[in-house]
C-alpha cells in the first residue's frame, strides 16, 4: 500500500461507490462512470473518468500496476465485454492487489446483459462473475462471501473476489 493509504478503482461508479461507512481516506481513488455529473457528486473520489467500459472495454489509464484494489458495486450484470474488462482490471491492479465486485438480484432488465436474465439463481450468478476470474487470469484466492445485511429481505447480496498474484 502507498503511504497515506492504496490506490483504489471503482471502474462503474455514479454519485456513491457504495461505501458504508464512508470510505476510508484512501491516496487515491479513482472513479470511473457514464455520467460525469453524478462522479462529481461522488464525493470520495480524488479523480474522475467518464468513460463507457460498454463502448470501449479498455480502462482509461496506460500504466500497468496501478492500483492496490479494484471495486465494483452492483454493475457486473450490464457489462457487455465482461472478459475484456476483467482482463483491464488484472492489468492495472499492482501485484497483491484484490478484485471485488458485489452484485444483488436487483438490476434494469432492460440494461443487463441477456445471460444475467436467463433462468439462473443466485449459485448461476456467483459462478457467471467467478468465471470472469477464471477467464482473465492469473488470479488466486478466489472467494465468495453472502454480505446480505440482516433484515434486508429476498434480495441478497454477494460479492466475488480475487488476488492478483504476487
């Protein structure tokens, strides 16, 4: 880690990154999104990129390595060039660095992509997202974790993650 704090990603951010409690004081992170409005409302960024991982699945930054952890929050399900953008994320994540995106059964079944919609349950999902790891490595400690906060009914949530290797 940088002193000061890691470097993170959210490479599909909007106003929030999902945070709770807000995030920590990071050297920096990066936000990457549709709608440079909404990154400027996101007030944990230290820098903004409108970009449309769906139009281009290639992220913005020429430096390999660059970031200790890459987060994602509820938008691996309308990812059209999922492979592609994982591949980016091993890329610019440093050695060491850890991959995690979190998603629920929420979703604008007009915007996701086809397969996310298919008859698949939560176990079809988890594995759809592992899969991108496996695709895109070399990645190790692959894990899942059910973050499902208690009360919050039929909509669980789960996040998926990876080490990039040392």
């Amino acid at each position: 880690a940088r002193p000061g704090g890691a470097a993170v990603l959210d490479p599909r951010a909007s106003f929030t990154s999902h945070y709770t409690p807000p995030a920590p004081a990071f050297s920096r992170f990066v936000v990457v999104g549709l709608n440079g409005v909404e990154l400027f409302a996101n007030r944990a960024a230290t820098e903004r990129r409108v970009h449309n991982l769906n139009e281009s699945p290639s992220l913005p930054f020429l430096r390999d390595a660059s970031f200790e952890a890459v987060t994602c929050s509820l938008s691996v399900d309308y990812l059209t060039s999922p492979r592609e953008i994982f591949g980016e994320v091993h890329r610019v994540l440093a050695p060491g660095g850890v991959a995690s995106f979190a998603f629920t059964n929420r979703c604008f079944p007009e915007k996701v992509v086809s397969k996310w919609l298919a008859p698949f349950d939560d176990l079809a999902h988890i594995r759809l997202v592992a899969s991108y790891f496996h695709y895109t490595g070399p990645w190790t400690d692959l894990a899942v974790a059910d973050v499902t906060p208690p009360g919050w009914g039929t909509d669980p949530m789960f996040v998926v993650q990876a080490r990039k290797p040392e």
